[in-house]
C-alpha cells in the first residue's frame, strides 16, 4: 500500500493517537487527593477540609497551625492544606508558617503517635493505612487509564487503516478504468480521487502490466494450425474471401513527444506517435500484435522487423498447408493474410494490384480483397471508441505507453469473447479503401497466386451478385 494513498487515514490515526494519550494523561493527573486526619495535641483525631483534586501547575503545601491546648499535653502544631498555584515552575511560600512536606507530615505524626495513648496509636495507625489505600488506589487508576487509552487507540487505528485500504481498494478500480475508458490526466484523476499523481503513474503502469500478463495467453493465444483454420472459415463466411486467416494493418498511437527523442516519434501526419501492428480476423479480434515501434517507420519496415512479420515471411507462422478453394477442383492455393499496398508481397501475403492498366478481374480483386481487409480498420475503431485514452496525446513514459496500448488490446478481445458486441457508432470508421490512386512495384515470383485468387472471383463458384456494381 503506497504511504500516499492512506495519507489522509494516517493523519486522523495520529490525531486520535495523541488526543488519546492527552486524555490518558489528564485523567492520570486528575486524581482525586484525599485529606489526610492528622492528631492534635490532645490525642484526638481532626481532619481538616476536604480539599480538592490537584490539577497542573497547581501544588499543596502544608501549613502548620496553633491547635486546641490542654493542660496534660503540650501544644503541638497542626497542619492545615492549602491550595497555592504555581506560574513560571516557581514555588509559592506562605507567609509566615513554614512549608512542610508529607514526609513532614509523617514525621510529626510518629512522634505524636509515639507519645499518645494507646488508642491514639491506635487512630494513627488507621491514618497511616488510609493514606497507603488512597496512594495504591490512585496507581491503580493511572496503568488502568494507560492501558485503556492505548488499547483504544489501537483499535482506531486498526479500523482507519482497514478502512482507508477498502475505500481506496474500491477507488483504485474506480480510476484506472476511468484513464483507459476516457483518457483523462493524471492532474485531473488527481483531484477527482484526492489521489497523488505519482501514486496513479505507478498503479495505472502496474495494472495495466497485470492486464497483459494474466488475460494475454487466454484471449491472444499463440497461433497454431486449428486457430488460423478456424478463422480462416469464418473469414469465408463473413467476407466471402477463401484461405483468409486476416487481415493486418499499424495504427499511430498519438503520444506527448518524450524528451531528447528528436524526430523519431514524428510521423508523416505531423504529429509524434508508436504504432501499433496488428493481424486482426473477422470477429475483430486481435490476433497478433507489435507495439511501440517510432511514428516515423512506414508499415512495411515496421512489420518486417516485428516478430509476427519475420515469422511471416519466413515461413514459420504455422499456417495450415494449401488447400483448393471452394467448390474448385483447382491447385491448392496457401493460406494468406491481407494488407494494404503498403506491404510486401510474398506468398502468405496478399495486397491489392496497382490502379494503372486494371483488367475487369483485378478491379474485382481489389473490391474483394478491401472488403475482407477492413475488418482490421474495423477493429482498431471499436478499439478506440472503448478505450479513448488512445484518441488522445498520452503525456506518460514511453515504456508506459506500450503497456497502457497493451492493456486496452487484451480488454478489447476480453469484451468480445465474454459476449460485449459492437455499436453502430463504433463501427462507423469501417470504410472500404479506395486504390484508384496507388502505386507500387511487386515481386513477381507471388504473382501467380494472386492471379489464382482473382482468376476465382469472377467464376461462378467465387462470383457475388452485387460485385459488378462496386468497381
């Protein structure tokens, strides 16, 4: 738990702390003094007034008094209380009596006792055993407020710590999904929660850290052979597009351009970013990712320095072996994924023909091919329709924004897969991309299958009714 998150329930703590231990202490100063019986000279017992309980810079001297005389006994001084407040830790004297103190008071009173009859010993005795009861009993009541008060104090202190720990356990939820979901500052979750901005930085980093490392392996598992077959059959059947395991494309994450970077972060749309690599399928959902790469990289470098891209490309990505189209007798063709003229062609790599000199097959090709591929464009606009801190300019670390970039891709598929369908809204940036303006040289040892594939849409078991209507 960081300090500064119970700070508040600390303060209160060690405010009741001492007011307890104040109270403690008054109640051990507050006790109630009784007067002592003394013996005159006659043998007889007086007790003088009661006198009452001596508080701070207050003391009690005794004075002694001309008591009562006889004519057996000699006149013996009586000693009478008073009460003389004490400023600047100064003594007061009395005027003329001298001031004596209870050690005095005993003296006198064993001498007095040591010449009285036997029953003055007698009462002496019981004035010496009052005055041990009154002094114990006082002793008793000062450890028993002592312990009271700190076992009271103790268990205040247990209920605010316990307290503060719940109450920010709960707002602690509260405001880390409120920075993914709605992007806001830490300044501003700062006065919202009443919770330090350094304290947010670390729990937003280590939970969205949390995130990745407990749901990545469930919801953006490793890609085997039965994962790519499966989405290749539901690209099939939602896009009409065969051999399809889907579709990739990078996304600029708008950033604060961190310190001593230069240029490294600035892209080509004049503004400082990471990217975000992603191979999405027909669900969007998110199969594959790379984060962090700089702004300034164009998609083909940054795919094929990323890991997915060098699996990819070299053949290592565990795609299914060719298989023929369907409702073909025809070669089988390999399993691909679908990019934009941005990319490289390569085998399991498809990416539209260039827009001078199209025949009517290649133009149906490209309608195809960017109707399948915008399922990724459709799943990085429900990604950042739901979490909009990634539509704003995230003013943290670097390191932290690939975590925070992390943390929203598996919620993404986290909300999908638990049933969490996406709105019109978020679909609306789902738009099929126009290549009437592209240029671009391909290799031409993977044309071969491009021309298979686009050989297949203008057949009859590949053809759809509206597709003449699109180009």
């Amino acid at each position: 738990m960081k300090l500064s998150v119970d700070f508040r329930g600390w303060v209160w703590a060690a405010l009741l702390l001492l007011l307890a231990a104040y109270y403690t202490a008054e109640a051990a100063d507050n006790g109630t003094t009784t007067a002592a019986p003394v013996v005159n000279g006659n043998g007889s017992s007086v007790v003088s007034p009661a006198t009452p309980a001596t508080k701070k810079n207050e003391t009690t001297t005794a004075v002694l008094v001309p008591g009562p005389t006889n004519s057996s006994n000699a006149t013996s001084p009586t000693p009478a209380t008073t009460h003389t407040p004490i400023t600047n830790h100064t003594t007061a004297a009395t005027q003329a009596p001298p001031v004596v103190t209870n050690s005095t008071i005993t003296t006198a009173t064993t001498k007095a006792t040591t010449k009285a009859t036997p029953a003055n010993a007698t009462t002496s005795s019981a004035v010496t055993s009052s005055i041990s009861a009154t002094l114990q009993k006082k002793s008793a009541f000062d450890v028993g407020s002592f312990v009271g008060g700190i076992v009271l104090t103790l268990f205040l202190l247990a209920s605010v710590y316990f307290g503060c720990r719940f109450y920010n356990s709960k707002r602690g939820v509260r405001y880390r999904t409120i920075f993914l979901a709605t992007g806001e500052s830490y300044s501003s979750l700062h006065y919202q929660f009443r919770v330090g901005i350094s304290t947010i930085s670390g729990i937003v980093s280590s939970t969205c850290s949390a995130l990745w490392n407990s749901l990545n392996a469930e919801y953006i598992p490793q890609p085997t052979q039965e994962l790519w077959m499966s989405t290749a059959a539901h690209f099939y059947e939602i896009c009409d597009f065969p051999n399809c395991c889907g579709a990739v494309d990078g996304k600029h994450v708008r950033i604060v351009k961190p310190a001593n970077t230069g240029s490294e972060h600035f892209n080509y749309k004049k503004y400082f970013s990471v990217v975000l690599m992603a191979i999405a399928n027909a669900s969007y959902k998110f199969l594959a990712v790379d984060i962090g790469a700089y702004g300034r990289s164009n998609d083909s470098q940054i795919f094929k320095t990323s890991i997915m891209g060098r699996n990819l490309y070299g053949d290592r990505f565990s795609f299914p072996p060719p298989s023929p189209l369907p409702q073909t007798s025809g070669p089988p063709l390999p399993f691909v994924i679908l990019a934009d003229e941005a990319f490289q062609l390569h085998t399991h790599l498809l990416k539209p023909y260039s827009s001078r000199g199209l025949t009517y097959e290649q133009k149906i090709f490209n309608y195809r091919l960017s109707r399948a591929r915008r399922m990724v464009e459709c799943a990085f606009g429900i990604l950042t329709a739901k979490w909009r801190v990634l539509t704003t300019a995230i003013n943290v670390k670097v390191d932290t924004v690939d975590d925070i970039i992390k943390a929203c891709i598996v919620l993404h598929n986290y909300l999908l897969s638990n049933g969490v369908t996406p709105v019109e809204e978020e679909l609306s940036d789902c738009n099929l991309q126009d290549y009437s303006n592209i240029t671009f040289r391909s290799g031409r040892e993977v044309l071969a299958i491009r021309d298979q594939f686009a050989a297949y849409f203008v057949t009859d078991a590949g053809r759809l009714e509206w597709q003449d209507r699109m180009i």
